[in-house]
C-alpha cells in the first residue's frame, strides 16, 4: 500500500462503519458526523495526512506569538451546565438522555421545544457541537457525545455525513435498479412505497432510497442495517464524465462493498453549488463558511475525485497559455497546471479490496512547483516512524529516512496572499484577518515555504523552523527527529543585523530567526549548520511592546495579540489554560539590553537576561542547540547587585546566580551573575514557610518544595534522590572542605570549548553522581551508562582509567570497562564503572 492509500484509509476509517468492520461507529474526531457510514465526508475539519498541527508553532524556533492554543480558560468549566460541548475549548458536559436534547445554554430539554430540521437538510458541527480532537477512539465517551450532539439536531435523531438521515427498511429489491434485471443489488426498488421518500431538498437533493449497509451473509446472521440514502441513476462510473450533466461520481456502500456510482451533486446550506476538485471543503462551522464537495468526497486536504488521467483533476481548465502556467511555470498542458494528480489503485478502507483511483495532492518544495497560482505548497510528513527509516515499498535496496513529504494545497477561500497581514493565531474566535495556508502565517503576515530569500515576498526573508518528532511506539516523551525547514519570515523595511534593538536605529526593530550559517569562501565547515542572526526591521503599529499582554487569551484583535520580538510569553497556566501572555525582548549582549524594569499584567518588575532553549541545529545532541537571549521580569526585591566578580552576595537572603547568554553555536557564550533572593515567599497554603538554612556541603533534598540552601544551588549527589548545596565559585577555597571550584561547568555547552557558557560551581567530585555529559562530574570524571538503553539507561560519574589497576586507589568499580552512551554504544575510553545506589 502507497502512502497515499495508506492516508485515505485512515480518513475512510473514521466514516465508514462497514468498512472497517464496525456497524455503528461513525467520526470519533474527523467531522464527517453521524452513526452510520454511507455516501462519505471524509473529515472535512481534519486533516489525518498531516502530521504537523495547524498553525500554531513548533518548538521553539519559531515565532512564538502563537503560543498558547486553544483559548481554553474558565471557559471550559462545566458548572451549571449538563450536556454539549463549550465554545472555545474541546470539554465536553455530556450528553442527553431520555428523548431530550442539548440547547444552546447547554441544558438538555425535550426535543419539542427544540427547532430540530427536517431528513434531508444539512446538520453538522456548530458552536455548541463541536468534535473532540482527531485520534479520540470512536468508543469513548467524548465520541459518543459528539455523535448524540450531532443527531440530536435531526427530527430523525441522526445526522450522517452532514445531513438528516434515518435509518430504514427496505420496501422491495427485486431488480437491480441499473440494468433492470431480476435479483437484489442491495438498493429499493425504484417505485416502490419507500420510508425515505419524505425527504426535504437539502445538501444532496430530496430524492433518497433506502440502501443495504451490510453484506448479505451479515444480513442473514445479524439482521440488517440499511440507511436512506441519496441518488439519482445509481450508474456505474469511474469518473464525473461517466455520469449526466446533473449529476457526479460519488462513493457509496451497498452491501458491504465499496463503490462508486453516479449520484446527486451537492450544495451547501445556503443553495449555492459544492466545492469541485481540489477548492477547499468545510462542515464546521465554527472554522469557517460551510463548503461540501459536490460529489461529497471531502479529505481534510480539500475535494477529492474519482479520475483516470491527469486531465480529470484539473483545478484551472485553460491555464496552460503559450506553454506557461499562470505562475509561469512550463506546461505543455493543463494537467501541468493543476495542483493535484490522479493518484492510482488507492485503497479507501483496510479491509475492502476495491481499488480506486483518486485525485491526490501533487508533491512539492516550493510554491512554483505546484503550478496553479491559486495553490500553495504545504508542509506534510513522510509519515516514517523510525528515526533509522524505513524500507522503500518501491525498491528495497533503498530506505526512507523521516522527512518532508510536502503537497499542493488550494488556498482558503479569500485568504491572504503572499506578503500580506493574515490570522495569527487559528482557531480561535478573533477573525478580524484572513486565514493564509497552514503554517504559513508568520508573525501575522503571509508566507511560503523557501529554500533562499527569493521565494519569499520582498518583506520576508527566508528563515528555518525546526520541528521536532517522537518516534517511538508508544511516545517516550523524547524528540528523536528534528527536521529543518524553510518558511518566509516577516522583515519589512530590513536594514542591517542585530542581537537586540539597541543594535538598530533609531525607530528600527530586532527580529531574530534561525538560519544556515554563511562560511566565508575556503573556510573549514563546521559540525552545525544553523545559526540565530537578526534583522532591524520597522515595527508593525497594531504589535505589542515588552511588558505588554499578548497571546490568544487577550482581547486584542489580529496582530494585536504579537509581540514586536515575536516572543510571546506565559500563554498557558499550570493546568496548560490559555492565559494572557506577556512580551519579551532581546538582550542579545546581555542585561544591558533589557530596560531597568518592566510593567506586566499591571506590576512593575525588574529585569535579567536569560537565554532560552530555541531550536536544535536538527541533531539530538546538545552542543549545537540554539538559543534565544530574552529579557525576563524579576521582583523588585531582588537587588540585582552584579556579582560576578566575587561570586558572593551581602544582602539578606540572597545569592549570587548565574544567567547564561547565548545564541547559535558559532558564537561566544557568557555567563552574567546577579544577587537574587532566595527567601521563600509566603503563599496561601503556607504563610509562614521555612526559610534557607543549610550550607554548602550539607544535605538538601532534591524533591523539596522550598529552597533550602542559603546559597540556592542543590546539585545531585551518588545517593539516588538525595542532593548537596552548593555556590558559585572563583576558587576551591569557596567550597569548603571536600569540594572543588569546578570551572569547567558548562550551563551551555559547545563542541567548540571557546564558545560555551562556563559558571564555576563548587562540586563533590565522587562516583555515581547523576549525570547526561562528562562536564557536569567534574574532576575528570567521566559519565557513562551503568544501565541499559534507551529509557532504561543509568547515566553516572566515574573515574576514568585505562586498566585496571587504574581503579584500586579510586572510589569506582575494579574493573577498567568502556564507558557507554545512554543507547549502549561505546564512547572510545574506558572508566571504573560503580554500582550505585
């Protein structure tokens, strides 16, 4: 099975009953709607072939106004409320019981008092029905309520594939109802006195029969299952040209069995004719107007249909002009032009052999490689689930490692175009801008996937996202693939580089974005690709300032809700709520870049200079990782008296800490070192807490709530859960008896030693202290894996050696062993391996 045939299956799981061997399921999360699996819409909200998300940003590395979510919030309390969905979040209050049904207040009331529509007119998710998240199984409780909400609006209690059905008896089937011949084919009798024949002119006309679901053994052994259902000729066809002027080629089950006949074109709510091929489809109304398929066969990717060339999936009839494409791409026919392709012998359900053939999105890496002018190229995974890759269906001396897999997508409906302001934030209740393709609203303006500036409009420059991927089977919870990308970034006006505003001129901005490094020519590569570098840009007017709230939970509008950084920060509580965020800036040269104080959320706040994970060069391991230098608030009661020259603080409760300034891995990382409090404060729950009272070298526990060393720093020690206070450091003599300063600890570490960000720690140099990299034990020791691999590694300290005889006199193992990452591989030099505690 080809990727592609994998995709539809997914999507036709979640709607055909039959077909996947359930006779009652339904869409646990798709949006097509309904109990019983006929005709089809295949998902319409959703989009199972792309594994990325929506618009929101991804790991850090990318604009980070988008944090934040779904505006979720006291929204999503249930209080007072017995039944539906809530607006804004995913939360369901239950469903009815009893007859009666949800309203709008979310009470469950008899039907009567209900406006419920009739069989045949369009019914489908709202505002108050809402489909719990994709992947929910269709047995749970929040699938069952989002169906009980769905067929609740139907005077028949049923609502299947965005209309009101109701399920049937069969009044006659003796002929078959396309050649006329005797014997049943699973389909009513033309004529004869049907259930389904009052039916109103909805989404799929008012002409209906009542249709066979299950095979004829299943019939015999469970009775049947049979559903009105709309048609026309019930023609066989392969494709719309097969079918009259009237009608479309659209997917049916009759008798278990999937097929594609002739039947009524589609219309949406308001009468106006359905999407065709490729334009994009919509049944939620809460993501936009509704927009159904004219043949009903909607993917989360946009119409779909049935083809047999190229030809039968064109989006653009007469684009092909002087061998050009409207985006000026080489043609020799209109099929070049088109965004999509006929994709053959697909499967659309897992365990039904019929093979179809389908419109299917082409492949691309940038725009200009899908040919219409009204598509975009969007970004898609490969769907590989090993980070060593996987065998290639088509040739098995290959393998497919994961990566992009990127497809022609239409443009929304009167979306923003490329260079132009567009949502921020999807999904939420502010559209006050137009929506641009996935993942390509960056910083509120319209991009496009790149590769070099030039694929980008004249205000963006051409910046790298990574997107981090858990592999593992069930999640882990560790990212194993990183995989960099091209997307254009909003520099309008640029004009020279920066770390922070104080770089630019007067009324000028700092951006920072992720790019490749740019080696001068005949120098060495280095073992990184990317880098942080910045752009002095000209502020956007509607954008935030640092201090200022920002994130979808404010009541800004468009790109009021962003920052001019780009950072937004604290969008989500602790139970991960959306709140108001605030904005950061940059202090790429340290706290000298960061104003005094700061006033967020109505409070004024002092100042430090933090940098912040931001992105990981596309490898796992640390030394190349990127970060971002932000200027975060602190309490007023701290002094901030820098101590970084005697690594000690005279003020009452305070300590002198270390803030590590940092960016790409080519450039020099520093630590900055401020007096800062360390008294705990009083809260609710405890007044009256207790206050630091332990020294360096005394015990402290890891696990405690409350700060309890006077000098802050708790570091593990050999013993598993238990720690031992520590300091900053100049000199071994600030330690005390047992410990050493060690100036070799890194709190950002680099291949290249000159660039990493050193903070001199006092350290008990022993076996069996925890540990990820040799750095962090100190003394020479090194770290190694005394466990097994992958989750069930036990990295600790030991001594090096090189036989031994090496290890009688240390505090290690006897044996002279190799010392061994955390998946079990050899490192190239051996250690006394302890047995911890």
């Amino acid at each position: 099975m080809n990727r592609t045939s994998k995709i539809l299956a997914i999507l036709a799981c979640t709607v055909f009953a039959v077909g996947c061997g359930t006779s009652g399921s339904g869409g646990g999360g798709g949006g097509g709607g309904g109990n019983v699996g006929q005709d089809t819409n295949t998902g319409g909200g959703s989009d199972a072939a792309d594994t990325t998300g929506g618009d929101n940003d991804t790991g850090g590395s990318t604009d980070s106004d988008t944090a934040g979510g779904t505006d979720a919030g006291d929204k999503c309390s249930c209080d007072g409320k017995e039944c539906g969905f809530i607006p804004g979040c995913l939360k369901s209050c239950g469903f009815c019981t009893d007859g009666k049904a949800c309203n709008t207040a979310n009470k469950c009331e008899a039907k009567t008092t209900i406006q419920l529509k009739k069989f045949g007119e369009w019914c489908g998710p709202n505002k108050d029905c809402q489909p719990p998240p994709a992947g929910t199984p269709s047995n749970s409780t929040a699938a069952a309520a989002y169906r009980d909400c769905l067929n609740a609006q139907c005077e028949t209690n049923l609502c299947n594939n965005n209309h009101c059905s109701k399920l049937c008896a069969i009044a006659a089937d003796k002929k078959n109802n396309v050649s006329g011949a005797d014997g049943a084919d699973g389909i009513e009798d033309e004529g004869a006195n049907s259930e389904c024949a009052d039916a109103v002119d909805g989404p799929h006309g008012d002409k209906f029969a009542c249709v066979e679901l299950r095979t004829e053994a299943e019939v015999a052994q469970a009775g049947s299952l049979a559903l009105c259902t709309p048609y026309t000729t019930w023609k066989d066809c392969k494709v719309d040209a097969d079918c009259g002027a009237t009608e479309t080629c659209r997917l049916y089950t009759i008798y278990g069995e999937l097929t594609s006949r002739c039947g009524p074109k589609g219309k949406n709510p308001d009468g106006k004719p359905g999407a065709k091929v490729t334009q994009t489809c919509n049944n939620n109304v809460v993501e936009g107007p509704v927009a159904i398929c004219e043949n009903n066969f909607c993917t989360g990717l946009g119409c779909t249909s049935f083809c047999n060339e190229d030809t039968d999936c064109i989006s653009a009839p007469g684009a092909c002009k002087d061998s050009k494409c409207p985006n000026g791409k080489a043609c020799t026919g209109d099929a070049d032009c088109s965004a999509w392709k006929c994709d053959k012998g697909v499967s659309l359900a897992s365990d039904d052999p019929t093979k179809f053939n389908i419109c299917w999105p082409k492949n691309c890496e940038l725009d200009k490689d899908c040919g219409d002018d009204n598509a975009y190229c969007r970004i898609s995974y490969n769907g590989v689930q090993s980070p060593e890759g996987e065998p290639d269906p088509d040739d098995a001396t290959k393998t497919i490692l994961p990566g992009w897999s990127n497809i022609c997508m239409s443009n929304p409906p009167n979306g923003a175009k490329k260079g132009e302001k567009c949502d921020p934030i999807g999904g939420d209740e502010d559209t006050s801008l137009p929506a641009c393709g996935i993942f390509l609203c960056d910083g509120g303006y319209c991009g496009a996937l790149c590769k070099g500036d030039a694929d980008c409009p004249t205000n963006m420059t051409c910046g790298i996202n990574e997107i981090p991927f858990d592999l593992d089977d069930p999640d882990d919870g560790i990212n194993d693939v990183f995989l960099p990308i091209g997307r254009c970034t909003p520099t309008p006006g640029k004009d020279g580089t920066c770390s922070s505003k104080g770089d630019c001129k007067e009324g000028k901005y700092c951006k920072l974005y992720e790019s490749e490094i740019n080696l001068p020519a005949g120098a060495t590569p280095t073992d990184y690709k990317y880098t942080l570098n910045g752009a002095c840009i000209t502020p956007d007017a509607d954008k935030k300032n640092i201090g200022d709230q920002c994130g979808s939970a404010t009541t800004e509008t468009g790109l009021g809700k962003l920052c001019q950084s780009g950072v937004c920060l604290n969008t989500t509580n602790s139970a991960g709520q959306a709140q108001p965020g605030y904005c950061s800036d940059f202090c790429g040269a340290g706290k000298s870049d960061c104003p005094a104080t700061i006033t967020a959320y109505g409070q004024q706040y002092k100042t430090i200079c933090r940098s912040l994970l931001w992105a990981w060069n596309g490898t796992k391991d640390p030394t190349d990782d990127i970060y971002v230098p932000l200027c975060l608030p602190t309490v007023t009661t701290n002094s901030l008296t820098d101590c970084g020259t005697s690594k000690a603080c005279t003020g009452a409760n305070e300590a002198c800490l270390g803030f590590p300034v940092a960016s790409g891995p080519d450039k020099v990382a520093k630590v900055e070192y401020s007096c800062m409090s360390v008294a705990n404060a009083p809260t609710q729950a405890d007044p009256n807490p207790p206050q630091p009272n332990k020294n360096v070298g005394e015990e402290c526990d890891l696990e405690s709530d409350y700060t309890q060393c006077k000098t802050a720093y708790c570091l593990e020690s050999d013993v598993t859960g238990k720690g031992y206070c520590s300091r900053v450091c100049n000199e071994d003599t600030d330690c005390g008896t047992g410990m050493v300063c060690d100036k070799g600890h890194m709190m950002i570490q680099r291949k290249d030693p000159s660039k990493a960000a050193y903070m001199p720690i006092c350290k008990k140099i022993k076996s069996c202290i925890p540990c990820l990299y040799d750095y962090q034990c100190g003394g020479g020791n090194k770290c190694t894996n005394i466990g097994s691999s992958g989750t069930l590694a036990n990295m600790r300290c030991a001594p090096p050696c090189t036989s031994d005889s090496d290890c009688a006199s240390t505090d290690g193992g006897s044996k002279c062993v190799a010392a061994k990452d955390q998946d079990g591989k050899e490192l190239g030099h051996k250690v006394c391996a302890p047995t911890c505690k």
